[in-house]
C-alpha cells in the first residue's frame, strides 16, 4: 500500500513539476520530440548500401525501387519484399555433356559474368534469376555446340565465349540482367578421342625423333668418317648435341639451340661415357661443329 502511494506522490509531483516550471516542461518537449525521431528512424527509415537495391511493396503490390541511402518504409502497408546486390556477380559454368554436330560428346566449364541493371524486372519477372541465368546457359551453350563442329570448337574458342554471350545476353535483358562476359576456360573431348589426339602427338614426336637421329648420324658420317660407323646412335647424337650446344654459345652464328638440349645431354652422359671411352671427344665435337657450319651456308 505504502510503494502504490508514494508512486501516485511521484506522479503528481511531476505534473506539478511541469505545470509549474516552464524549464521543466521545455525539456520534457525535447526529450518527447527525440523519442518520437527515435523511434521514427527505428520503425520507418531503412538504410540501403551503394551496392543494393530493395523492392518495396505498398500492400502486396510494387510500388518502388529503394536504395541507395535512406528510404522510408511505412510499416503495416509496406514490406520488404527482397533486397539484392547489383555489383557484377560471376557464376560457375559446368556442361556435362554437349554434342556437336559431327555426334562427338564435349564436357565444357568456365565461368560466366552477370549484372542485374533492373531489380524490378529481376524480382518480379523470374521466381530464382540465379536458377534461370544457369539454366539458360546450359541450353544455349548446348545449342551452340550443336552448331559446331568439334575441330571448329577447338579452333574458335573467342569465337564460341561471344555466341555464347549474346545468345544468352538477349534473353536474359527480359529479366533485367546482363550477361556481359562468358569465357569456356575448358574442354574435354571424349577419352576414345583424346587418346587418338595424344597417340598422333606420339607418332610425330617419334618421326621427329628418328628425324633428328638419322640428320645426327648423317652429319656424324660426314664429319668423323668411318669412326661414326663404330658408334650407336646415343654416342652419335650426343657428339650432335655437343656440336649445336657449343655453336648455341657463338654470337655470330644464325643457328637456333633449343634449351631442353641441355635437359638431353644431361641424361646422356652416363649412357654414352663408357662408348667413348679412350676417343678423342673434343676432336670429333669439333668435327661435327665444322660440319654443321658448313651445312648452314
């Protein structure tokens, strides 16, 4: 009973209070009007980064737009529908499968690169824009490569990234999105077909390898005689790649030494050491060496 009284005292004392000192009750004014903007800015104003944009609904319609900065938002009547991030987004893109039209299978990946320039259109025209862009760039990259053949897929990949672009490009500008860039990093032909392309890498690096052993042996004949007769190709190629290693040193000389030479001697001196044991390497290197020179005049 005694807490009840001295709460109603309280009370009264205040109202007095104020209806007797002015100061009083200008103060009261201030603190009533900055728990009013309080709650103002708690209820009512939302603020929205340089990089977003909301949709605002006024009783479950469109209305607006929002962002950027601060925007009122009557609570009750409006909502907030979504809020998205209109910075340029990128996406992975992975095909499993797509047959060109030679009937060869193709596995593409890469990444594509997007925009949304109206959060209207984005919201309110498609349920997921995310989904749709992806599905839409696995249809139109399948389109695309049936339009193609496979030799034509290798040879014109900036080709491809820019049919792929505008194709999905058009589309996408209903839903207020841009597709700006699409770049195919990769492409994986089928395995029976990557190892016919790999066994006739093969095939030429063997003819190029038989090539060069029998231009080696050729110049050996020519420079040493009937010395070279004695040798096997190794202790033949290396006094070749000895030959070129030291004219790759000379300024003057117009003849273009590969690096991975060095790579090849290296692995060829213990094969070679114990032919050549006992002969005059410097002699004949420098045989082969005057050889070479005179085959390149």
């Amino acid at each position: 009973m005694l807490i009840e009284l001295l709460v109603v005292a309280g009370i009264i004392g205040l109202i007095l209070l104020w209806i007797i000192n002015q100061a009083f009750r200008i103060l009261t004014y201030l603190m009533g009007g900055l728990i009013v903007i309080a709650l103002f800015f708690k209820f009512f104003v939302k603020k929205y980064e340089e990089t977003e944009r909301a949709i605002i609904f006024r009783m479950g319609k469109f209305n607006r737009v929002a962002g950027p900065g601060w925007s009122i938002v009557i609570p009750f009547f409006e909502k907030e529908f979504a809020k998205i991030d209109v910075r340029t987004h990128t996406m992975n893109m992975v095909v499993p499968v797509a047959f060109t039209s030679d009937d060869l299978r193709l596995k593409l990946s890469g990444v594509y690169y997007y925009k949304i320039i109206d959060p209207e259109k984005a919201i309110l025209k498609v349920k997921s824009y995310q989904r749709g862009i992806n599905n839409l760039v696995l249809s139109e990259t399948r389109n695309t490569i049936a339009s193609m053949t496979m030799r034509e897929v290798f040879a014109n990949l900036g080709k491809l990234n820019d049919l792929l672009k505008d194709a999905i490009r058009h589309k996408t500008m209903k839903w207020g999105i841009d597709v700006d860039m699409v770049q195919v990093s990769g492409i994986t032909p089928p395995e029976e077909i990557a190892e016919a392309m790999q066994a006739k890498e093969i095939e030429a690096q063997q003819l190029q390898a038989q090539r060069f052993r029998a231009e080696a042996r050729k110049v050996g004949i020519e420079a040493i005689g009937e010395a070279a007769k004695k040798l096997d190709d190794f202790s033949i190629m290396y006094l070749y790649l000895e030959a070129l290693k030291e004219l790759g040193k000379g300024q003057a000389t117009k003849l273009i030494f590969p690096m991975q030479f060095m790579s090849i001697l290296d692995g060829m001196k213990g094969d070679v050491g114990k032919a050549l044991a006992g002969l005059n390497v410097t002699g004949m290197v420098n045989a082969f060496k005057g050889k070479i020179l005179e085959s390149q005049k």
